[in-house]
C-alpha cells in the first residue's frame, strides 16, 4: 500500500467523482482508476462505488477512509514538525469553534497566535460537539472547543475544561414579551438552541429547573451569524453570553431579565488523547486557553 494510493482514494471522497479528484490531483482519470483499483486489490475489498452522481464509499469503504484520514494527517504533523525544525514556514491549524464560542473567544486568540506565528495557514469551523468531534477523531482538526459532553467521552479524546461563562435571555429590541419575568411566560416563543434536543443543553436545563416543559417550537441552528440574524429580525429567542450583547452584531438585542438563574454552561477544548500538536497548533490552543481564563477571570 502506498501513500500516493491513500491520497487518491481521499481525493476521490472530497472531490465526489474520480474525473474531478483527477483534475484536482493534476492527473489523468485512468491514472487514478488504475491506483484505486490496486488499492482495493492489495486491502482485499471494494471500497467505492462509482455511481451516476459519484462515488459512494462501501462498509469497508467507511472504515478505511477513517483509518486514511489519520495516516494522512499525521504524514502532514511530521512534516510540518520537520520543517519546524529546519526554521522552515509556519504550519497550519485547523480547529472547530462552538457558534457562541466563536465570537467570544476566537478574534482575540488569532490575535495572540499571529505575533507567534505570522504566516501559517489557520482554518476554522464553526459547529456543535456532536459534529466536530468525528473531525478532531480523524484529525481533519486539530481541536475543538465547545460544551463539555454530555455523557462520557471516549477514550480517543480528552477534554480540558476552560470557562464557564453565564447565559441570558436575548430577543430583538422591541420583543413583544421583552418584559416578561419569567421562564414561564416565555414557553410558548419559538426558541433557538445550538444542540440537538436530547444532550443536555442548557435550556432543557433552564426549563427543568423551574419545572416547566421545554417550548414545542425549537429552531436548531448551528451557525452564529444565522443565529443572530433570527434573533434580531424575528420573534424567536434565545441564550447568549452577555458580552455578546454589547458586541456590535448584537446590537439589535436585548436582555429579557427573567428572574430564574440560567445554568451556566462548561466549555472546553477537545483535542486528542494520543497524538502531538504541531507548534502551530499548541499555539493556537494556548492562546484560547489564556482568552477563556482571562474572560473566566472577568466574569468572576
């Protein structure tokens, strides 16, 4: 098996054809249908299927794309580790952001991470544990920060906690219910959450504590700007970090100041249990760590 054949195999995935991965790739169709074909002979399987609207992986497909996804990154942290230690370029860093998470921790962080590391290459996706993880799993990301996990986390993974910064209720200016005191007189709005019902998050949470049943009308969104958008221009409500009131995208926002607490929710950082950052990366984590202890310390 050689490396060359792995890279197709995944640049087939993410290009969705073989005639587009070969385009990408700088090589001809039959170049990258005969690698893949000694691919499948050599691991004894079929692993894709070519159909009118693309490839699509088989069961043995799936296991070995997740297999492939870690050689690969991990060929690329050596690199970048070597080419570290010659003093050659910056790296790169890929992480995930949780949608609050992003806007609270993230520009002040970069700001940190560029003094140290100029040029390197960062990407940034932005999402909900459930989804991140799988990346930071494979090492499509290096980390990911986002709510502490709901059940106990597998032991691929390890999460250091960060902050635990308060949540309020939020509504456009003018909000027909903006002075409503309570929880209760606010079950029947239709409201936002980040997380998929089930997992713990924190309005099932806010709910529960005063006893009453969780609104019928829940609009999951896992995008930041969509979220504010709704926020701002509709009726819809919803659980936002303070600060983010008094950020310019919120300030067509407004507190409703119930009267019963809002649990507080634990956020860290995700990363793998079993495999070195690159500088790059350790950087970028330390320097969201040091934004989350100090906004923690603010808060205080």
């Amino acid at each position: 098996m050689r490396l060359q054949q792995i890279r197709h195999f995944l640049a087939a995935l993410d290009a969705g054809t073989l005639r587009a991965a070969a385009l990408r790739l700088g090589i001809s169709q039959p170049a990258i249908t005969k690698s893949l074909r000694q691919l499948e002979q050599q691991v004894g399987a079929r692993l894709l299927l070519r159909t009118p609207r693309g490839v699509v992986l088989t069961p043995a497909g799936r296991k070995f794309k997740e297999r492939a996804r870690v050689i690969e990154a991990e060929l690329r942290r050596l690199s970048e580790d070597l080419a570290a230690e010659r003093g050659e370029g910056d790296g790169s860093v890929a992480f995930g952001v949780g949608p609050q998470a992003c806007m609270l921790l993230v520009p002040e962080s970069l700001q940190h991470f560029r003094r140290q590391f100029p040029h390197a290459r960062v990407r940034i996706l932005e999402g909900v544990a459930p989804g991140l993880l799988g990346f930071v799993r494979d090492e499509t990301l290096d980390f990911c920060v986002s709510m502490a996990p709901a059940a106990k986390l597998d032991g691929a993974l390890t999460f250091k906690p960060l902050m635990r910064p308060p949540l309020v209720v939020a509504g456009r200016k003018g909000h027909p219910l903006r002075r409503a005191t309570s929880l209760r007189e606010l079950s029947d709005c239709q409201w936002l959450m980040y997380f998929p019902i089930g997992v713990g998050a924190m309005l099932e949470k806010a709910f529960a504590a005063v006893g009453a049943p969780m609104p019928r009308s829940i609009l999951q969104c896992e995008s930041y700007a969509t979220a504010l958008s709704l926020l701002a221009k509709t009726d819809t409500l919803g659980l936002l970090f303070p600060p983010m009131l008094a950020d310019p995208f919120g300030s067509q926002l407004q507190q409703i100041p119930v009267s019963e607490p809002i649990p507080s929710p634990l956020t860290g950082l995700y990363a793998r249990a079993d495999a070195p950052m690159t500088p790059a990366a350790a950087a970028m984590a330390q320097a969201i760590t040091a934004t989350a202890r100090r906004i923690a310390r603010l808060g205080r």
